[in-house]
C-alpha cells in the first residue's frame, strides 16, 4: 500500500504541478535540447508510475499474487484491509487491469504511431519521386511550386523552386543546415514517441504540454544549429521568407494549389515531416535576434541542477516504493515459531471450566 500511495501521489503531482512550473518558471527557449529530454523523461516516468501504483495494488491485495512471494503475504496479512477483505480484493483488481491496461495502450500507441508514421512517409516518398527532380550540387529534392517552403524527411531534404528563387545563397545554406539538422538529430523519432505517450491519456495535460512542446523546441534546436554556421541574422532572415510565405497579406499573388497527389488523404507530408515554418514565426524570430536575454552561467547552472533533481526523482520512488514492498514486514508467525520452539506458547486447561493457564515450553 505505500508503494502504490507514493507511486500514485507522484504521477498526480507531476501530472498537474508540472506543466504549470514547467510554462512559467522553466527557459525553454533558451535550454531547448535539455527541456526536449526533461519533457520525455516526465512523460515516462508518470506512465512508469501509474502502472507501478496499479501493480502495487494488485501484488499487495490480490490473494493469488500476494502469495507468489513470503515478504509479500505477510504484508498483505499486516494490511487494516486484510487480502481476504472484499474492498481489498476489490481494490487489488482495479489496480491490476488498469496497469494492464495502460501497458497495452502503451504498446498500441507507441505502434501505431510509428507504423502510420512510416506508411505515410513512404506513400509521400512514393509521390515526391514522380513530381520532384534532384538536385545533385545542392543533395535536394526539388518541386516546381512557386510557394517557398522546404521540409524533410529521413534521410532526405524537399525544396520548392519558390524558395530556390526566394532564397538568397547565405539564406538557402541556413535553411538546408536548419534541415540536415533534423535528419541528423532524428527528430522525427523523437517526435513520433512524444506524440505517442501523448495519445496514451490523451486528457492529461503533461503528455499533451510535452508533444506540442517537443514539436516547438525540436525547431529551436534545428535554429540553433544553422546559427553555429551562418549567424543568426541570417537564419531569422530565412526564417522570414518561409515562414511568411502562406500571408497573402506580404504576398498578395496567389500561389496555386499543391498537386492533387500531395494533398491527397494518402499523400500529404506526414507527422515526421519537419519545415521552417512548422512553429510560430515571431516568437523564433525574436529568439534568434537575442531580443529575449540569454541565460548567465548560473542560471544555466541552475536549470542543469534542477534538471537533474527531476530526473532522479522519479527513479529514486520507484526503487524506494520497490523497497516498500517487501521491507518493514512483520515476521511470519508460523516461521517465528518454527525458529524459536523455546519461546513457543501453550494453553492448558483446567478442570475447572472456564480457566486457563499458560505455559512456556
């Protein structure tokens, strides 16, 4: 029962505390990559918990589990719900197919995403190479459309011919850089499983704050390698050009429509496509610009430190709640008996009914 109480009061906790810290007190934009981790990390460990708390549950009061181990049973007999109780059984139950049933979500979640991630992937690969031409010099797919936009896929970059014409030379350098980094970084794993543990409880607002969260810093990140190469005037600059390129207010000619094959419901750029303009404009803009100050070395420091703590936290209750299940027990009756005869007590009758005397042999 204390295992499943701290495995329980953890994933509440976290499940609500820590969005709140995380959107006000938490430099996301400035620590990108760390918050990517702290957020996965977060994610897991309140699924990690919930099932621990349920299996708890089950282990302690559930007769034919709580017998599997002499450490178990006697704290099962040492319950003011004993394992014999009907709520006790009850409860132990509940826990037990909610655990099982959060497993088995996790595995089609995290399934499912991924092989509908990789059959979009290779239906809109499928159409790029009919429409799109490579680009040997520049190591791109091309597609003649005259809206500029670039994405990529894994293992390969698209560009349209508008962002070709849009683009000055140091620009496109930043924009393919922006997008070698989210090849290199695989960052379209790393967003397929926080979309995933997302879709697991979809009502609970950790695991949808970290997949709209990832899907934002994984852009930073990307910005943040294009600068260490071309400076960030020139990476807020692209930016610019692609990101407003949908306006019809800064471009009032009207672009025609993709083709029909990309926007098709088996053809449009799936869930693992990542572009410069997949995150709001401004507010990157206005990041690259270094109109937002930058972190001093104790904060960064600091944020380290605090980093840390949350992820030792969640992996230190789970081995302190392990521990609870078999530590502070009491002993055995019949093993303590069995060990220490001398001390064993009998009951004596006597002729009078009624009375009784005991005596230690």
């Amino acid at each position: 029962m204390i295992a499943a109480l701290i495995l329980g009061t953890y994933a509440v906790a976290v499940a609500l505390v820590a969005p709140v810290l995380l959107d006000r007190f938490w430099p996301a934009d400035r620590t990108p990559r760390l918050t990517v981790a702290l957020l996965q990390i977060l994610s897991c460990s309140f699924l990690a918990a919930s099932v621990g708390a349920g299996l708890a549950l089950a282990l302690t009061l559930v007769e034919g589990l709580s017998e599997l181990s002499p450490a178990l049973d006697r704290c099962a007999d040492a319950l003011p719900l004993g394992e014999h109780s009907s709520v006790a059984t009850w409860l132990g139950h509940v826990g037990l197919v909610g655990a099982g049933a959060l497993v088995l979500r996790i595995l089609y979640c995290v399934l499912m995403t991924f092989g509908r991630a990789r059959f979009r992937r290779r239906a809109h690969l499928k159409v790029l190479r009919m429409l799109a031409t490579r680009d040997e010099h520049l190591g791109v797919l091309v597609l003649d459309h005259p809206a500029p936009a670039c994405y990529c896929l894994p293992g390969d970059i698209v560009i349209t011919t508008g962002a070709l014409s849009r683009l000055s030379a140091p620009q496109l350098e930043a924009v393919l850089l922006h997008e070698r980094a989210h090849v290199s970084g695989h960052h379209h794993l790393v967003i397929a499983m926080a979309s995933a543990i997302g879709r697991t409880v979809p009502h609970v607002r950790l695991l949808t704050y970290a997949e709209r969260e990832t899907r934002r810093l994984v852009e930073l990140i990307a910005d943040d390698a294009a600068v260490a190469h071309t400076g960030a005037p020139t990476v807020a600059a692209a930016l610019a050009v692609i990101g407003t390129s949908h306006s019809p207010e800064l471009d009032p000619t009207p672009a025609p429509a993709l083709p029909p094959a990309l926007t098709s419901p088996g053809g449009p750029a799936p869930d693992s496509a990542l572009g410069m303009d997949s995150s709001p404009t401004l507010r990157r803009i206005r990041r690259l610009l270094r109109l937002d100050q930058t972190l001093t070395g104790r904060a960064r420091a600091l944020s380290l430190t605090v980093a840390v703590f949350a992820i030792a936290l969640p992996i230190t209750l789970l081995g302190v709640s392990g521990a609870s299940l078999i530590s502070h027990c009491p002993p055995d009756t019949d093993e303590h008996d069995a060990r220490h005869p001398g001390q064993a007590v009998t009951t004596v009758v006597d002729a009078e009914p009624g009375t009784a005397q005991a005596s230690g042999r």
